[in-house]
C-alpha cells in the first residue's frame, strides 16, 4: 500500500495545523500510523491522494447514511450555491427542514438550527438551565456531546484515546456543576438526583452510547431515566446527533419508544453539510431568543446549502423506509461474520450492533458499561484496524468509535467486507 502522497500533505500539515489534523479523531495515533489523506469518495468507496480505494466504515463519523456524493443531494446543494451560499435572512428552506425535522421527531414541537453538534448540545443545556432556573446537570461517562467546556468531562470519543481524557483549560467552576453518572446504572443516577434534589436541571443522555465503542441501552434504562426525571423536575435530553435519522427514521426516540423532553440533532441532517439542531417541548424552546430570554445566535445558522443538503437526505431517507431495514441488516452480517470468526478461531471479541451501528470491542467479556467498554485491548484493535486497511476496508482509527454503514454499502460489498474480516489473524485478537 503506497501512501507517499498522504505522507507528504501530513508532515507539511504538521507544520501548521495542530498534530496536522481539524479534528482529533482524524489521526491514527491509535493505531500506530499517519492519516490517509482523501482525494474523493463515491458511494461506499472513499479514495486517499495516492490512488488507493477503501470500503469507508467511517462515513464522516455518521453523516454519510446515503454514501459518499449521493447525485440528488449534491445537485441540490450545487443548486442551493448558486443562488447564493448566505444571505443572513430567513428562508423557506429553513422552514421546510424545520418541519420535516418536528415531524419526524417524536419530542420535537419547536427547533431551532445551528452549525455542529457541540454547539446545539451547548444551547439544548442552556435551554433547560433556563427553563428549570437550576445550573446542575447530569451526563455519562463515556457519553460525548461535543467540546463545550462544561460537557468535556469524561467525554468519549477522541477524548478517549488522547493524552489527556477531558482537556487543560478547562476552568473548575464550569466542571464542578457537570455531574457524572454510568451509562446503564440505573443506581448511579439515583443516587446524584436524590444528593443535588432541586438542583438538576437536565440529564444528557446518548440513548445508544455510540463514542465509547457502541453500547445500546438495557432494557428499562431509557424508560427509567424518563421516569426519573419527571419525579425530580428535570428536563430530559436525548443527544441524537448520531442515533437521529440513523436508527430510524425517528431516531432512538422512536425505536425505543421514550419520549424525552428535548432532543439533539446533527450529523445526517446537514447531509454531509455543517448543520445541527436543537429542539423539543414548545414550553421550553419559546424561552430562546427571540421568543425569550435563553440567548443563542449564528451567523451561518440555518445556511441556504447546508438545509438544501439536510432537505434532500431526509426526502431520500423518507421515500425509503426499506433503507433502514437494509442497513441493519448490513450492520448484522458483519457482526455476524466478525462473532463467528472470533468463535472459530478462539479469539477474544464482543461485538454490538444495533440497527446500522457496530462496535467490535477486542475483549471477551460483555461490553454494557463505560468500564467494559475501557477493557478492550487497544493494541489488538491497532493491529486489527491495520489488518483490514491492508484488505482495503476503511474503519475508524480508534477502538472507541461506531462502525457506520450506509446505504451504498451493498450486499456484495458487504460480502467483499465479510471476506476480509474472515482472513484476520490471531494477532489482531489477542495481547501480543
Ligand atoms: C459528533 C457528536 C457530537 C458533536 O457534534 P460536532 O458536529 O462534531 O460538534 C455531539 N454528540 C454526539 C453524540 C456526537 O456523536
């Protein structure tokens, strides 16, 4: 596998964007090399500089459900430019993705569009600090919600696998009002509501746990924590910006059937376009303004491009319930073929799927908690990771991320996939 090309651009971008890299996930610290730089994709395929293909399980970290340069969304993103790319007014655009978004949203009454998860997850909580008039809140170990300050505590994701597991600069006063609970510990919740009682004002929640690996939730635990919250006043947020138009086309919410207060929403919506969002009860999104006294703005909010991208995804998606049924099944296969060939081989592997997210955790022991999701052998997912980029299959660079397939990842190339996985080595299972 030649990468000349992509080793190159990276030792020049070291030298002036930060460890070379816009966001942390994007280098492969963790697996012992250097990025592969993208040239373009089409489909399920993603290309590097050099000219080398891959199977892409990355799918921008979850925005690609239809795959790479899907025709309808780019026409209509290219449409959307050159009627000009921001305008600083209102549009009928935003007003389309706003109502196609409350009505597929089971708690969404109102909504308000921003540019990235971080920023909505930051604004749901100010929203609920408002509505409450309390300044607590509660999130999950494990759980990532973006990198506002006070949600960088215990956070997934690239704060895993960093140096550092929350971040320097981040000031005391802010964290201490962060309370940190274990996913699917029904106890620990308890626990905090009934020690800060009055104080909470929300709980942040993944409803499948998708930056610490994939972890779904036990059965009662989304149901408890919509009971929980409602005998202590506090408003309950599902972060969806993965799980929103992923598990369905209702997201978690829908699947499970919990109803949270507000929901978060990113990745899918904007169609490979910076777009977020942030919604739910009418009561509590009448507090931002305009409306009311919960402050929250951008520039490019609600941008001409990125809503005509989010419009087409979620019209494609609609006219296509199969879709979900076929990535699901997808999804299954793989973790299928990853659990059989671990049992075959006597390899050490636990491998979650739901719906059209997979996790294939190097451990043997269940993974249905941050601290069994923190058992998996690093090393072995490296070698793993480098394993079936060889057999050109593009996974996340880090144990600790969802596998997302598409609806371009066609049975055939699942097969292709399927393939490779069952050739793997016994080193990249166990602790060499
Ligand atoms: C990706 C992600 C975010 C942050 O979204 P950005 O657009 O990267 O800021 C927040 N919450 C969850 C669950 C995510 O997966």
């Amino acid at each position: 596998m030649n990468t000349e090309q992509s080793e190159q651009l990276f030792a020049q971008s070291l030298k002036k964007i930060p460890g070379g890299v816009n966001s942390p996930v994007r280098a492969f610290r963790a697996v012992g090399r250097n990025p592969l730089f993208i040239k373009n994709a089409k489909g399920c395929q993603i290309t590097d500089v050099d000219g080398n293909s891959y199977i892409d399980y990355v799918c921008s970290w979850g925005p690609g459900i239809l795959g790479h340069a899907h025709p309808a969304v780019t026409e209509a993103a290219v449409r959307a430019c050159r009627e000009g790319m921001t305008f600083g007014a209102p549009t009928e655009k935003e007003l389309i993705l706003a109502e196609m978004l409350c009505e597929a949203v089971p708690s969404m009454d109102k909504v308000r569009l921003v540019n990235s998860g971080t920023e909505a997850v930051m604004s749901a909580v100010r929203a609920a600090r408002g509505y409450t008039g309390r300044d607590y809140i509660i999130k999950f170990q494990g759980n990532y919600h973006g990198h506002s300050d006070g949600l960088l505590v215990r956070a997934g994701s690239g704060a895993l696998t960093t140096a550092a597991p929350d971040s320097s600069g981040v000031p005391e006063g802010i964290i201490k009002y962060t309370l940190v609970a274990d996913y699917n510990r029904e106890e620990s919740v308890k626990e905090l509501m009934e020690q800060y009682e009055g104080k909470i004002a929300a709980v942040l929640v993944e409803p499948v746990a998708a930056n610490m690996g994939v972890v779904p939730p036990e059965d009662g635990f989304l149901p408890f924590l919509r009971s929980i919250t409602e005998q202590y006043g506090a408003v309950l947020i599902f972060d969806e910006v993965i799980t929103g138009f992923r598990l369905g086309y209702g997201g978690a919410q829908e699947y499970f059937g919990v109803t949270p207060d507000m929901t978060v929403l990113g990745k899918i919506i904007g169609g490979g376009m910076p777009l977020a969002a942030y919604g739910g009860k009418k009561e509590i999104m009448d507090l931002v303004s305009p409306a009311g006294s919960v402050y929250q703005a951008g520039t490019l909010s609600g941008n001409p491009v990125a809503t005509a991208a989010g419009i087409e995804t979620l019209k494609q998606l609609k006219a296509h319930p199969e879709y979900y049924q076929q990535i699901g099944e997808a999804a299954e296969k793989i973790a299928e073929t990853l659990r059989q060939t671990a049992k075959e081989k006597k390899y050490p592997l636990w491998v979650n799927q739901i719906g059209s997210l997979l996790c294939a955790f190097h451990t043997e022991n269940p993974v249905r908690d941050f601290e069994s999701a923190f058992r998996s052998d690093t090393k072995a997912y490296a070698r793993y990771f480098n394993r079936m980029l060889e057999g050109g299959v593009y996974l996340a660079p880090s144990q600790f991320e969802a596998m997302f397939v598409s609806v371009a990842h066609t049975p055939e190339i699942v097969e292709q996939t399927c393939q490779v996985i069952r050739e793997l080595k016994e080193e990249c299972f166990t602790n060499a």
